[in-house]
C-alpha cells in the first residue's frame, strides 16, 4: 500500500464546475496536510494546508480532512481553465518532518 | 519579500561527474528540505536541515549529501553522477520543521 495515495488522473470538469480532488493517506499518526499545483514544467505551488478534521475554506478552494477514514480532499468551485495542472497531495507523518507526497492528479479544465 | 531561490535553474552533466545545487530559503525560514522529482511522479524527500543539522533523510544513497550555513542556506551535492539521478531537484523553505513548507523553482538536472 502507497503511503498516499491520488488517482492520476485526468479529471476532466468543464469551466465553472466544482471539481473534487481525493488523497488517502496510510499513516494513521500523520498530523499535516498540504495541497499543492503543480503546472507542467514548475515547481509545486501550495494553495492550501489543514491540520484538523472537518473543511477549511479560502477563496474557490476547500480543503476537506477525515482523519478517522484517513481521507483529504480538495474541492476547487467555479473551475477555470487555469486551474488546469497537476494537484498534489502530501502528508506529513506523526513521527517526522518530511513530506510525503501522492503522484499527483492531473486536472483539466474544459471550456 | 523574495521567495525560495535556486540555482543553477537548468544543468546538464556527465556521468560520473559531481555537481552542486544551491538553495536560499525565504529571509527568517530556519529549515530547508530537498526533493527529487522524476517526471510523473510526486516529490522524494531527500533530507531535511533545520539550524544548521540534519533533521532527516530519505532513501537516497550516500552519493547524496547536503549541508546548512549559517545563513539557513543550503547546498545538495551529488557524487558519481547515473543518468538515474537526471530529475526536478527542489528546494523547500519553512519556518521551523513541521510547517508549511514553500518549494523553490528546482534546479532542473540532467546526466548525459
């Protein structure tokens, strides 16, 4: 089992839609949660963290955190085509600092 | 305020060469962390450096090494270059080891 864990991908939402962005995560003790977008050829940019259970808004995007079904999502309302890159999602472990991070899923935003 | 900053941006060696990546975290970050990153996949954590010491490190090889000065910047050093390690090196900064943490541009190297 992948210690994160994302669908690759592509997700593909027309240009207004809410699009939703899962991660799971094995490490029951993991106490930090990051989103981060990454455009083709950048470096990752991070748009949003939680570290409690429940959502946590800013501006279009949501995050979303399950500690108990070790489960984060990132919801982005009212889709643009810029919004179209890769979203990663890392976690950083209950015993370490490092961030471990999924594969990425890719998002396309279609007019 | 200026963000994290890496250099060289591109780089392009030989096999069984050694090169060296530099990094400056954002002014009053005290850790920086390196990752690798191969094409369609996400980072890998290749060590952490808070104050000057070794907070961690990854499943790299001892061809991997870096160190922090005291100015909380970072050098990554790659010994006996394989074309395995041509990849995305980035650089992250943040305010002490457990919080957000904000990638450079990456230095983007490639072993021929």
């Amino acid at each position: 089992q992948k210690e994160v864990e994302q669908n690759s991908g592509p997700l593909s939402v027309p240009e207004g839609a809410i699009a939703s962005l899962n991660c799971t995560y094995s490490d029951r003790g993991s106490q930090s949660f990051f989103w981060y977008r990454q455009y083709s050829g950048k470096s990752p940019e991070l748009i949003m963290f939680i570290y409690s259970n429940g959502d946590k808004e800013d501006g279009r995007f949501t995050a979303q955190l399950n500690k108990a079904s070790q489960y984060v999502s990132l919801l982005i309302r009212d889709s643009q085509p810029s919004d179209s890159a890769t979203y990663l999602c890392a976690v950083r472990p209950g015993t370490a600092s490092k961030l471990t991070f999924g594969t990425g899923t890719r998002l396309q935003v279609t007019l | 305020d200026a963000g994290v900053t890496q250099s060289p941006t591109h780089l392009i060696k030989t096999r069984g060469q050694q090169v060296t990546l530099r990094c400056s975290p954002i002014s009053g970050h005290k850790s920086v962390s390196w990752y690798q990153q191969v094409l369609g996949q996400g980072p890998q954590f290749i060590f952490q450096y808070y104050e000057k010491e070794e907070r961690g490190r990854g499943n790299f090889p001892d061809r991997f090494s870096a160190r922090q000065f005291p100015n909380y910047s970072s050098e990554l050093n790659v010994n006996a270059l394989l074309l395995g390690d041509s990849a995305l090196y980035l650089c992250a900064s943040s305010t002490d080891l457990n919080t957000e943490a904000f990638f450079g541009q990456g230095t983007r190297l490639t072993v021929v």
